[in-house]
C-alpha cells in the first residue's frame, strides 16, 4: 500500500495542531500543558491532538517519572516544517517580505538543533568561501580542507558520521531565502557554542542570544564578516 500523505497534511494543516508544531521546532520536549498553552486550547482538547501527532508519527513521547514529554520524531519531521514554513511565507506579488518580523528572531535562531537566521546564513557562506564545504548538485559536502579545518576545532568527523543523518546538509532559511548548515556538523557548531557560553537559548523563544564577547569569538572562530 501507498503512503496516504493527505493523513500527514491532515496532521499539520489543523490550526491547533500547527502551533503544537512550532512550539516543538526548538528541539525542546514539552509536556501536554506546555503545549496546551502554547496553542491556547484546553489541556483535554490538547491531549487529542498530541495523540492523533503521536499516531501519524510526528511526534514521539518520552517519559520521565510521572510526566510525559512531546517531541519532534525526528529531524526530517523539522525540515519538513521548515520547508512549509518558507512556502507558506512566500510574498505575495510586489512584496519582498519574507520570514518573522522580530529582528531577534530574523538574526539568530534555533532551526530544531542548528542555527538559523541572518548569522546562520552568514556562518554557511563564510565556510563555501573558505572551502570548507562545497555544494554539488543542491548537496553540500565537507571538504578534506574542511575536515582539517572542523579536527583542527576539536570536532570527532568519524562519529559525526556514524549516525542515519547526513553530516553536512543545506537547510533552506525561513527568513533570508538562502542556506544555513543542517546536519550533524550543523548541530555540532550550535552545541559547541553553547558548551562555550558564546551564545544561550532564550527561554520560551527559538532566539539565541550571544554575548558581544562570544559573538566576536563565534565570528572569529568560524571566519565570518557579519554586520552585527
């Protein structure tokens, strides 16, 4: 049998639901009040919908002593929200508006488990500058250039490899239109940046915040020219 895809649009297309969603596109795991305020519905109504996720296979559960928690299945579930996140976002004609308002929001965010925005796009064209990564044929790779480049920073490439995801991978950007860098190598900058303390999650929000001190080393560090 055919995979029914009309069940998964289903799934995502109900209002309700999509903010669930959203709120779960930071990677965090959230409970059923969590989510339940997030959409501004009951935690009874909010309870059906995280079952019919849950049964469609977009979301997974993980318990914790007594409490349950809500989370994307996986990465390809964010990139699928990511996608419709820029098609349902595309300017009408004679406009060039494109992506969140928030100017926090716009510069620097968590895409799932990578960075997103402004900064996120400005990091990806600074590493196919250097020769770091290159893109063929709408993928991107590492380059042995950028293998020495990434060891050289403490990175383990043979583990990040060992995983199903890809290690380097192009995720169209929400606000700006252009690539930021997805994949295992993508969370691996991201979480490097905040065992640095360059940079934290801003608590209820998809924002990063980094410090000036730690935005000049990030800048640094990966050779960006960013106008901050």
């Amino acid at each position: 049998m055919e995979p029914d895809i009309s069940l998964v649009a289903g799934l995502i297309g109900d209002k309700t639901r999509s903010k669930m969603l959203m709120a779960l596109m930071g990677g965090k795991a959230l409970t059923a009040t969590e989510l339940a305020c997030e959409a501004d519905i009951s935690a009874q109504t909010a309870s059906t919908h995280l079952s019919k996720l849950t049964e469609g296979g977009l979301l997974v559960v993980r318990k914790q002593g007594r409490h349950k928690y809500f989370q994307l299945r996986d990465y390809e579930v964010a990139e699928l929200l990511e996608k419709l996140l820029n098609i349902g976002s595309t300017p009408m004609q004679g406009s060039i508006d494109t992506g969140p308002k928030d100017p926090d929001v716009r510069k620097a965010r968590i895409c799932y488990d990578h960075l997103a925005g402004s900064l996120g796009v400005a990091l990806y064209d600074s590493l196919v500058a250097e020769s770091v990564i290159i893109e063929e044929f709408q993928s991107t790779k590492l380059t042995e250039n950028g293998k020495k480049f990434f060891r050289n920073l403490g990175v383990d490439i043979g583990g990040l490899k060992n995983t199903r995801r890809p290690l380097c991978k192009s995720c169209l950007d929400w606000s700006e239109r252009r690539n930021h860098l997805a994949g295992t190598l993508g969370q691996w900058i991201l979480e490097d940046a905040f065992r640095k303390k360059w940079a934290r999650r801003r608590v209820d929000s998809r924002v990063i915040d980094f410090s000036s001190l730690g935005l000049k080393k990030f800048l640094h560090n990966y050779r960006i020219s960013f106008d901050c």
